[in-house]
C-alpha cells in the first residue's frame, strides 16, 4: 500500500491548481502511486508555480539593453605590468597554500548522457584518450591524485549526476575501485528536477502515474550542493574554494593555483577563465558588463552588429568567452542558496510527451511545454568582486561534444596530443612531425605523472620518457 493517500496529495496541490495530476490515481497500482506520491511530495510547488509566472510573464528573450552593454575586463593570461607580475606571483604562491591547506575541491557537472556521441551511457563513462582508452571520469580521477601528491593534502571531488545516469556512474566508479581516490573522498548527488509545463501553467504527466520531470540546468546546481548536504561536508572539513569544470572538457587544469589565488586575493566570490574567441560565430557566451555587474550574454541573444564588432587594435570588442570553468566560494553558495535560489529561471519551449485527459500518450510534433532552467553563469551578478582570467585555449580546452568535427573526441585527442607535445619540447625533446607540422607519433601522457610542463620536464630528466623518437613511434606513460 502506498505511504502516500489521494486525500494528502490533493491538499498539497489544490492551492497551486495541480489536482489534475490525480486523476488516474485510483486505476495506478500501490508502486505507481508511491511513485507519483514520491515525486508530488518532492516538488516545493508554490515556489515552481512562482518561477513559471515569472518566465510566463517576462519578455522573451529578455531585453538587453544592448546600448548600454560594455565589455567585461578580464585579467592577462601573463601579467603586462610590474603591478601584475607582482600579483600574479603572490596569488601563485596563494593558491598553492590553499591547496596545501586543504582549502580546495573538485566539482564535476556530470548529469548528461552521451547521446550526441552517439554513446549509450552517462558522458563520464566515455572512453577517449589516445592510447589506453581511459574514460573522462578515470582521466579526471588521475589529475586528482596527481595532485594529492604534488601538495601533500585531501582533495575531495564532487560529481554531480543525474536522474537518468545516477546509478550507472555510482556502478562505474564501484567496478573500478574509484580509480584509486578513497572513496569517502568522491561524493554523488543528484541533479534537480523541476516538472514540465502546458502553457496555462499546468504540469504534465509522462505516464498516468508519472510527472514529465526534467533537469533544472546546471544553475540548478547551486541548490543541489545545499539540498544533498555537500555544503555541510565541505565545511566540515575545511573546504572554502570548489574548482569547477565540466565533464566533457578532459584538458581543464584541474586545480590552478594561480587561479585560485587570485579569486582568493582579490575577495571574488564567483571567478571565470576566459577563451578568446576564434571568431565572431564561436558558440560561447560573451563576458559583459551592465550596470557595472558582471553577466553572460549568449552567443544566440547577442546582436550581429556586436559580435563583428572590433576595437582600435583590430580584436573583437566582445571576444573574451565562457568555456565554463570556475572557481566558487563556499559561503557565497550559501548566500545564494538561503531560502529560494536567488537565481532566475529560464524558460524553454520544448516537445514534451504527455498523456491527455483520457491517459493517452501523445507526442507532439511541435513545442507544446515549458521547462525551467536555471544557468550557473546567472549567479555572476550577485558576486562580489567577479574575477574573470584569460585561458590558453591550447593547455586548458578541448571539449567532447559532438560526435565528429570541432569539439569532438577525434579534436580533442589531437589537442592533448599537441599539449604533451608542447611540453616535452619544453623539456628539450625534438619530436618528428609530417610535412604538414602534424606530430609524426601517437603519445599519452597520464595525468597520473604529469600535469603540469614541470612535470614532464622532470620525468624527462629521470628517462621516463624517451628523448629521441622516430618517425611512428607510440608511447604511452602510466
């Protein structure tokens, strides 16, 4: 018999206008009506109803004043001045203090699926390095450890799963003994989820006995690290700094001191590396400025006018972009996350199956709903002192997000191809190449060794790695 009873339920919806939801209770077996009962009770409706009045009732897209924008300044990937060499120098020796004070932790958003892969499995999962096939996840694990011992400290490591891929990522890490982190030191949580909506506000049923849930948008992430308690993990042991990234960007610097001193010296709450743009086209949302708050503006929301624009050196004016890596204070998610997130939400229309009044499944060939999401790149405006730092695209981004192409594992294997290159022939090793520069040989550097140029350099001088290579050579360092 279900914990749950009709009469309960209808309480709970009845002031938002949801008892629709019920009505195929009394045909729904005991496990389907704990089932909806589960996922009525964990939805705070009078607070969702408020955000879907809210996008209901907003401008779409919302306005921006495009006039008044500006772009965001951002700090060199080198310092330019004497005062900047000095900063950057302190905020090194800064940030690597706060790793070795156990001040810092990983976070990895890894709620998707490799769908666009053409991969059935969480991303996470994904094998792609060159030669031993490693999984996103075992690559990160690897950096973590490598880590752990460079600064003699704990660095726990927060993932971020979802609904749909929960459990498989749990089995993954379990059948692969954590990579060799300890495992009371990675911790999961799941993603939030927020029901999908007719345009009348309604909530709509994927099933008689199901709500058509759907993830809250990586801003929604904010609110799962207080609701799975990891803010309370974090501060019990020390951690005041999370370094996040994405799952699909295997070649992000894991833990940058640099970057870590700087959010830490300049008293920013929310810090951002920055890409310089490609080309006015390149899908990344722009740093800018309004009002003098710090914001993301879409590469789609930004006007063609703005996105060819260039300054008195030739450079485009709004060129600096989010590849999504940032580093968070702890008490400013706790600011955000005092009672209702204080961040936005967004509205997307999108085709969401649902069953009609009769509890027959129809899929629509057009947008029929609205999702909520809420993007993490929102919470800069309520930051204090945002930091944004240029990034060397060739050393920290080679994402995996298309199956072929631009960003695509193929792409993002010959990128961290080029970065190990790029460091061995720091350390003094000539590597042969094609008539094209193309490299003339397959490698694989663990993050395990080397994470950094220093690094390699090291195991160079160890003979760890060869120094002289021939044409076709492979090799791989475990």
């Amino acid at each position: 018999m279900s914990r749950h009873t009709k009469e309960q339920l209808t309480a709970l919806l009845a002031p938002v206008n949801q008892e629709h939801l019920l009505r195929f209770w009394d045909k729904l077996a005991p496990q389907e009506q704990e089932l909806l009962g589960d996922q009525i009770t964990s939805i705070h409706w009078p607070e969702v109803l408020r955000w879907f009045n809210q996008v209901q009732n907003a401008e779409e897209p919302p306005a921006i004043p495009f006039s008044q924008l500006s772009p965001a300044p951002y700090l060199p990937l080198r310092p330019e001045t004497p005062e900047q060499e000095a900063l950057y120098a302190q905020a090194l020796e800064k940030g690597q203090e706060l790793l070795r004070q156990g001040k810092v932790a990983g976070f990895t958003v890894a709620g998707g699926q490799g769908t666009r892969l053409g991969y059935d499995g969480p991303k996470g999962t994904y094998r792609f390095s060159p030669l031993r096939n490693k999984s996103l996840f075992q690559y990160f694990a690897e950096g973590i450890l490598r880590n752990r011992e460079k600064y003699g400290c704990v660095i726990p490591w927060y993932i971020m799963t979802s609904p749909a891929n929960h459990q498989q990522t749990l089995d993954f890490f379990q059948e692969n003994h954590f990579f060799g982190l300890p495992d009371q030191d990675v911790r999961f949580f799941i993603q939030g989820q927020l029901p999908g909506f007719n345009p009348e506000g309604k909530a709509l049923l994927e099933a008689p006995g199901k709500l058509a849930l759907f993830a809250n948008g990586h801003g929604g992430t904010l609110a799962a690290l207080r609701d799975s308690g990891t803010l309370d993990d974090m501060e019990a042991r020390g951690v005041e700094y999370l370094s996040y990234w994405q799952v699909d960007n295997p070649m992000v610097t894991l833990f940058d001191p640099l970057f870590l001193g700087l959010h830490c010296l300049t008293g920013s709450q929310m810090s951002s590396r920055a890409l310089i743009k490609r080309d006015p086209l390149e899908k990344l949302g722009h740093f800018c400025q309004l009002e003098g708050k710090t914001l993301i503006v879409e590469y789609s929301d930004m006007p063609g006018e703005l996105l060819q624009k260039t300054d008195a050196q030739g450079r485009l004016t709004f060129r600096a972009g989010s590849p999504a890596i940032h580093v968070i204070s702890r008490e400013f998610i706790r600011q955000l996350t005092r009672g209702s997130l204080a961040l936005a939400p967004h509205r997307a229309l999108k085709k969401i199956p649902f069953v009609d009044q009769d509890g027959c499944k129809v899929t629509p060939e057009a947008p029929n709903g609205i999702k909520l999401e809420f993007f993490i790149f929102d919470a800069l405006p309520f930051a204090h002192s945002p930091l944004i730092l240029e990034a060397d695209r060739q050393e920290q981004f080679a994402a995996i997000k298309n199956a072929q192409g631009t960003d695509s594992p193929d792409s993002c294997r010959r990128d961290l191809q080029n970065r190990w290159a790029a460091w061995l022939q720091q350390a003094g090793v000539s590597l042969p190449r094609k008539e094209d520069g193309s490299l003339d040989v397959t490698l694989e550097l663990s993050p395990r060794k080397a994470i950094s140029p220093q690094d390699v350099q090291a195991l160079v001088e160890q003979g760890a790695i060869p120094r002289e290579w021939k044409p076709g050579d492979t090799f791989a360092l475990d």
